[in-house]
C-alpha cells in the first residue's frame, strides 16, 4: 500500500495527462483551472486504495478515480454559482473569474466528462454505482438549499442530508474502486459503508472548525456558518436545547454575533459532544475495514485515513 500523498500525486499527474481539447478556449479553460486546484484528492485517493487493496493494479482504476474527481469539481462548480462564492481556496471562483454563463456550462461539460470517465473498461454495476451516487448529492444539495429557509429542521434530517451530499460520493468512490477490481457484493457494499462513515465524520468535522478552528490553519475565515445561520449540527441542537433564537434576536452582527454564538455552543457542551459523534463515525468506519478482514498494512491505510479525519484542522 502507498501513502494517500503518493495516490495523490498519481491523481494529479493523470489530470495533467488529460486530453482535453484547446477549443473552444471559453468552454475548457475554466474546466482546466477547477481541477488545478491540488488538494488531497481523498475521493480519487479512495477509489485507488480499495483497488489496491484487493490486489488490483490501481492504474486500471484510474480513469474511474478521475471521473470521481471530475464529478466532485462539477459540484464544487455548481455550488459555487448557488452559493455566489467569491472565491474557493483562495482563488477567484470560476463564475467570478469569467461568468456566470461560462460557470454552468463548463460545469455541465464537467459532469459528462465524468461519466466518460467512469464508464472507461468498466462493468455496469460501477456505472450504476455513479449515477446512485450522483442523484444522492443533488437530493443532498436541495436539502441543503431547503433547510435555509426552516427554523425546524432535526438533528436527524441533518445527518440524513450530509449523508447524500458528503457520504454518498465519498462511499461510492470507496465501493468504485473495490468494484473495478471485481469485488463481492458484500465486499463492495463494506467499502461503501467505510466511505459513507467516513464522509458523516468529515462533514461533522467541518462543522467543528467553521466555529472552533484557527483560521490560518483552516483557510478561510472563522465563523461562516453562524453569519449565514447555516443549519449544522451545532445549529440545530442548540436550537432546541439552548438559548440560540433569544442570543439571535438581540440582532448582533459580525464578530459579536460569532462570538456569542459560539458562547452559547460551549455553555451547552456541543463542542465536545460534536466530538463524540465524530468519534462514533470513526469507530463504524473501522468496524467496516474489520468485517473486510484486509491485509494488515491495506486496513491500516484505511483506519489512518479515518483517525487524520476526526483530527484533522483543516
């Protein structure tokens, strides 16, 4: 097994190695700049490493991992226009950069591009496997949308929406890779679980360090979620248990409005029960490599990747 850092590197030089067309400039210009952002490339990382851990060549997954990877950047090019974000990592947004027109259109090709990719040598099931997931992060993306305007939305519809947005893609690209190397149903649908739990700790864990994470390591500014009343975890139960509709009604702004906010998270203990759960996750990620009974470095791959999840700070 490699490192995640290496399955990244081999993600970046095969993005590098696309062939997409130079015409028309205004169409694939904007599709080249969203995938040049280098990150961790976790999803592609997924599908590679459940290759490799069941002995398959993960150069032969390769045009499956990228057209997760195209798929997630389509999403973060749609989201991006619904959302109106300046920026994304400290860049310019694609609908800033050029246009708003240019932004849909290039997300749209993003998204066909994807599913080439994923159908390249590849069995139905993994295609199939692409487009539930596919479906599963528009559902995830309208709930999202639909919960901005309720002030009652349950700790329970919450999970149910980050499961579609966040989990669903990170399972499938777990459940991709186990599949492209000809993986039992049961075997697949273990990977997918890994993923699911996997993607349930992440997004809880973005939660934590929009309100309780340093700045300078997170990358962008502490707070977000509160200024816009975002509905997370948080959110939500202090909602319901707390004081939160009456600390929202002295009608603060700013850094006032965050800090008081976040007063009221640690006065009912969510920053340390958000943990708790993200640990809960965690603990079912693993208990899914357990039942797959890998070779000891293959599972150790997975279990750290989940443990740097439910610590990570950025």
């Amino acid at each position: 097994m490699v490192s995640p850092e290496k399955y990244a590197a081999m993600v970046n030089e095969a993005i590098d190695r696309l062939e997409l067309p130079a015409q028309p400039a205004g169409l694939y210009e904007p599709i080249r700049y969203a995938l040049s952002q280098r990150g961790k490339r976790i999803r592609p990382v997924f599908t590679l490493a459940a290759a490799q851990s069941l002995g398959f060549d993960p150069q032969e997954a390769m045009s499956q991992a990228l057209g997760v990877e195209m798929f997630h950047n389509f999403t973060l090019l749609h989201d991006d226009v619904m959302d109106n974000s300046d920026t994304r990592h400290g860049r310019p947004t694609v609908h800033r950069r050029w246009n708003l027109p240019t932004a849909i259109l290039s997300g749209d090709a993003m998204l066909t591009l994807a599913g080439q990719l994923m159908g390249t040598d590849a069995p139905y099931p993994i295609v199939e496997c692409f487009n539930h997931a596919a479906m599963e992060v528009y559902e995830g993306q309208q709930y999202d949308m639909d919960f901005e305007s309720r002030d009652d939305v349950t700790e329970g519809e919450y999970l149910m929406m980050i499961s579609k947005k966040t989990g669903a893609l990170l399972g499938a690209a777990c459940q991709i890779g186990a599949l492209r190397a000809a993986a039992s149903e049961e075997t697949a649908r273990d990977f997918y679980q890994f993923g699911m739990n996997y993607g349930l700790a992440f997004q809880l864990r973005d939660d934590y360090l929009d309100t309780f994470g340093d700045a300078a390591t997170f990358g962008k500014p502490i707070g977000g979620d509160i200024l816009n009343e975002k509905k997370t975890w948080l959110w939500i139960k202090a909602m319901k248990e707390g004081n939160l509709a009456q600390i929202l009604a002295k009608g603060l702004q700013g850094q006032d409005k965050i800090n008081a906010v976040r007063a009221e998270y640690q006065r009912l203990g969510l920053d340390t029960e958000i943990e708790r759960h993200i640990q809960h996750y965690i603990d079912a990620a693993n208990d899914c490599i357990t039942r797959l009974s890998l070779p000891a470095e293959e599972a150790a791959f997975f279990t750290s990747m989940a443990a740097s999840s439910a610590l990570r700070r950025k």
